[in-house]
C-alpha cells in the first residue's frame, strides 16, 4: 500500500448544505447546515476517486453556537461569546460529544457520527478529527462526559493564577470585561468572575475583537507569570484530562488528530500523551498546526508527532513564488531549512485559515495556482492536504455574516460552498453543472492526487533536486520555473513547474551526479511520458547535453521513464 497520505478537509457544516437562497448572519432555519448523513457512501466514494486516503472532518467536536439546543439539556450559549452564528470550531464546549448542528437526530447525534466513522472506512479512507488541546469555549460544559469524569476546571482553586493541577488561569478580583461590540447592541449578558485568561495567551480580563475572546487558555503545568516556570514534577491535571479524551475518540475508530495550535502546549505533555494513545493503536495519526521552525526537531523528536504543519516553509514560498514576490530558487531553501524533516511535512495550498488561491487576496484565478500544488504534491513523500472547494477553484468572496469577503470559506456561520454544490448536483457527484473553469481545475487535480497514491517515486521515492545546475542556464528561467526527480525501483520522473504566464521551451541541464544518484545510464534513449496528459516521447538523456522539454503555462509536467537493466 502506498505509503503517500493525501487528506481531504472538509467541514460537514458546509459540505451537504444544498440551500442556494443564503442569509449574511442567517439562523440554521434560514440558512441551512450540512449533516453527517450527507457523506452518503456515493459521496464518500467520490471524494476517494480524488485521490484522498484520509478525510479530515472540521468542526466535529461540539462548540459554542448561538443555535439554542437546550431542549435536548445542551446548556445555551451567550451569543456575546459566541463568533458567528454558528459559532467557531475552536471553542470547543464538550470534548465527549459532536456538534448537534451536524445530526439528523440531535438525540443520537454521536451515533450518526460513528455511522459517517464506519462508512468512511468502508471507502477505503481514515478518518482524522480536530484535537483543541490549548483552549476551550468560555462555557465549557460536558454533558456527555463519561461516569465518573470531571468537568474540566471543577475542581480549581479560583482564588489563585497558577496552580498545576487547576485547568484554567485566573485573574483574582477581576470581571471579565470584553472590549469587543456585541453583535445586536445588546449588553454584554455574559458574567465571568473571576475571569480566565483567553485562549490566545492574553492573560487580562478585557481581550479585544483581535483575541480568541471566546475562549479560555487551558493550564497544562506552566505558569506565564513567573517566567514560564513549568511544574511537571507530578502530571497535571490537565494532561490527564486530555489523555482520557484523546483516548475515548481513539477507541470509537477515529484514526488521527489534527492537533490545533499544537504548539501553544507544552511539547513535554505530546511527549507524554502520544505514545499512550498509540498503546491503542499504532497506526493512529498526529498532525501539529506548528509554526516556528526552530521547533519543529523537538515537536517530532520529542513530541512524537508524525507530522507537522509547513505553513511558514513550503507554503509561504509557494504562495509569493505565485504572486511574484520571490523566485523559484526560494523553494530550495524552504526544504533545505527543515534540516531533514522534509517528508514529516504535511504540504498544502489551501486549508480554513488560508485564503483560496482563486481568491483576489491571493492569485484571482486558480489556473495559477497549479504549479504551486503540483510542487506541494510531489516534492516530497510526506502528506498532501486539499481543501473541500480547493479542487473545483473556489473564491470564498461571499459576505457570509461574521466572515466577510475575505476569500476565505467561513467556519463561523450557516452557509455553503457554491462549487461544491454544483459538484453534488443532488447527489449525483460529477461535472454535469460544474462550469468549464471548474471542470479544467478538478481534472488536474484528480490526475495529480490519484499520481500521489499510484506513483511509488511520489510516495516512497528519492529526491534529487536539479536548480543548482540550472541557475544560470539561459534557457531555463530560475525564477519562474521549478525542477527536480523523483525515483523509486526503476522508475523515475522529471518534473518541472512553470510559474510563468507563458508557455516555456526549456532546454534543462541534468547533472552527472544526478545520473550516478540514480544510476541512470547516461546516452541512452528512453521512453518519456508525461503522467499528467499521457503525451509520450523518446528522447536521449544525458549530462552532456541538455534536456529538451515543452512545459504549459502556469503548469508542469510529470515525465516518467523507466530504467532498464
């Protein structure tokens, strides 16, 4: 089996919403919300002919909402606390249970999730779900906590800021006093005292509209007001808390956690948690939402992760190389920078906190941004993540309510993904009312993430990096065009992004080390074919003279060859 993970993010909430008549700041009832049930096993096998191994369902976990749900005993939120009407997916209300948004049967709610659990696999996918190991909503309150389980800050000391074993950080004497515009001028209804630090590690009691105000930090043995003193000299509380969650979900057959903000808690706790829940099963999966790379080595040594986030790597360079703010040689230097962390990198273009590549905050068309995801896919053999809408173009310009037109899709409100609709088409799932824009998009991406899985020099290959001997090559422009090999067994592929507006004729320069890597035989004729068109030719390669190559604008090509005894 292939060894290459390609994930699927996708929040339920959107994903089956088929209402078209939409509401900026609209209810369910007005606006709709996607079910678990959507994930029908034609959808499900749908979204597995992209390419995708794993899906990671957004927004499972039960959160803050301003839908009111008391009726079946979910305790109401204040909607002053609350972003959007339908609340963020990072404040998380119950760690036990799902959010009653996506049920068909709000009474069984955790059993339609199960159900979607069971069904996915029987797609031949995994099922990754959100960890929020360092905040919570302001009202955290479980109601499905198992027997015998704490709530979490039940048993604080309130009359302090730091205490190991309490779960949350309080200020002594203050009120919580918001500076932020409550959304229908109503007063501020909410009352905490004291009040709890929030989740962004602002530690006063009046945070801002530019903090997570409607959360709370969690306390995992670190005491921000005595220089980060940690106190592990017995596990905290918190720590037990989490491993008990973390394994409640392990055990009903999620298969990974993508773990939010993973670095904002301490790596001693992952160090500890991570291998416990993998006494489970093995083959359980941990993503980080990480940031700093001068923490990346401690964060997969130590922490034990399988994978991390390369946002300010890969990602950023890729993003500037598109909108001409860096040149092609950059990406060498994101790669080199990971001192050898390169395949437990999780690769991606789009996810909810980036804007759309088709977006005018980013490219303005999303042709654009093929070169950049053909790299993000195939440089290396670590995972590659799309973003539900990312695969047919998506903009994300709508004016959703608290989201505005940011070309980004909201996770706070009730709306839908209007490509993503067209592609249902009523559950038919295909290209019948996608436009010829979207059906253009989705084909490569389709071709490329089904390479990721088929291709065993994309998935378990060798990487042999060529701009080093083409810098200086007038026929290969190094800012705007990318190139490298790839090769496993006998296989192995060329390929090249071109980030140009125009078509390029490249005559590309491959080095005798290159051959000697691979063991290629130098002045021998091989059969090229470019997995992307299917387009064959013969061509002789060697380091003697450069390789002749055609390449689209604003594309790439996949060329395969085989070595041969």
């Amino acid at each position: 089996m292939s060894k290459k993970t390609v994930i699927y993010q996708v929040l339920p909430r959107l994903f089956g919403n088929l209402n078209t008549n939409l509401f900026p700041f609209g209810t369910i009832d007005q606006c709709g919300c996607g079910k678990f049930d959507d994930f029908t096993v034609k959808a499900l096998k749908a979204i597995n002919a992209l390419g995708v191994t794993h899906i990671w369902y957004t927004g499972v976990l039960e959160h803050a909402t301003q839908t009111d749900y008391t009726k079946y005993g979910i305790l109401k939120d204040d909607p002053s606390i609350v972003k959007g009407k339908a609340g963020s997916p990072y404040a998380i209300k119950d760690y036990y249970d799902v959010d009653p948004d996506l049920a068909n049967n709000v009474k069984k709610r955790l059993d339609e999730f199960k159900a979607l659990i069971k069904r996915t696999h029987e797609a031949g996918m995994k099922v990754i779900i959100d960890l929020v190991p360092n905040h919570v909503a302001r009202q955290y309150h479980s109601d499905a906590k198992p027997k015998g389980v704490k709530d979490l800050g039940e048993n604080d000391v309130k009359e302090v800021f730091f205490d190991r074993d309490n779960n949350f950080y309080y200020l002594p004497g203050q009120a919580f006093e918001p500076r932020i515009k409550i959304a229908d001028d109503s007063e501020l209804r909410y009352h905490e005292f004291p009040a709890k630090a929030t989740g962004n590690d602002y530690f006063r009691n009046d945070p801002s509209i530019y903090d997570w105000y409607e959360t709370v930090k969690l306390n995992y043995g670190v005491d921000y007001h005595n220089y980060q003193y940690r106190d592990f000299s017995t596990i905290p509380n918190t720590w037990k808390k989490m491993l008990d969650i973390l394994k409640y979900w392990a055990k009903m057959g999620v298969d990974g956690f993508r773990c939010d903000m993973a670095e904002m808690v301490p790596v001693e706790f992952w160090s500890w948690v991570i291998p416990q829940v993998k006494e489970l099963n093995n083959e359980l999966t941990f993503i980080a939402e990480t940031y700093d790379p001068n923490q990346y080595g401690r964060f997969l040594n130590e922490g034990h992760f399988d994978y991390l986030y390369d946002k300010v790597g890969l990602y950023d360079t890729l993003r500037k190389v598109v909108t001409h703010k860096c040149n092609t040689g950059d990406i060498c230097h994101s790669w080199q920078l990971l001192n050898g962390h390169k395949e437990q990198m999780l690769n991606f273009m789009e996810n909810h906190d980036e804007h759309r590549i088709g977006s005018i905050f980013f490219a303005d068309d999303a042709i654009k941004g093929r070169p950049a995801m053909l790299v993000s896919a195939t440089i290396s053999q670590g995972p590659v993540m799309v973003y539900s809408g990312q695969e047919f173009g998506e903009q994300a310009m709508d004016s959703e309510g608290f989201s505005g037109p940011d070309g980004r899709t909201t996770i706070f409100d009730y709306w839908a993904v209007k490509s993503v609709q067209r592609w249902i088409n009523n559950g038919k799932y295909n290209e019948d009312k996608l436009t010829a824009h979207e059906k253009h998009i989705y084909n490569f991406y389709k071709k490329l993430l089904n390479l990721c899985i088929t291709e065993k020099a994309l998935s378990e290959g060798d990487f042999f990096d060529l701009m080093y001997v083409n810098y200086h090559n007038p026929e290969f422009n190094s800012a705007r065009q990318y190139a490298y090999m790839r090769k496993a067994g006998k296989e192995v592929l060329l390929i090249v992004a071109n980030f140009d507006d125009n078509d390029a004729n490249i005559k590309l320069n491959i080095p005798q080390h290159a051959f000697d890597y691979f063991n290629i035989q130098i002045g021998k004729a091989y059969k090229f074919t470019d997995l992307l068109t299917g387009d064959s030719f013969k061509e002789v390669i060697t380091s003697e003279e450069p390789f002749a190559l055609s390449v689209k604008a604003q594309n790439g090509v996949i060329l395969k060859f085989e070595i041969k005894d």
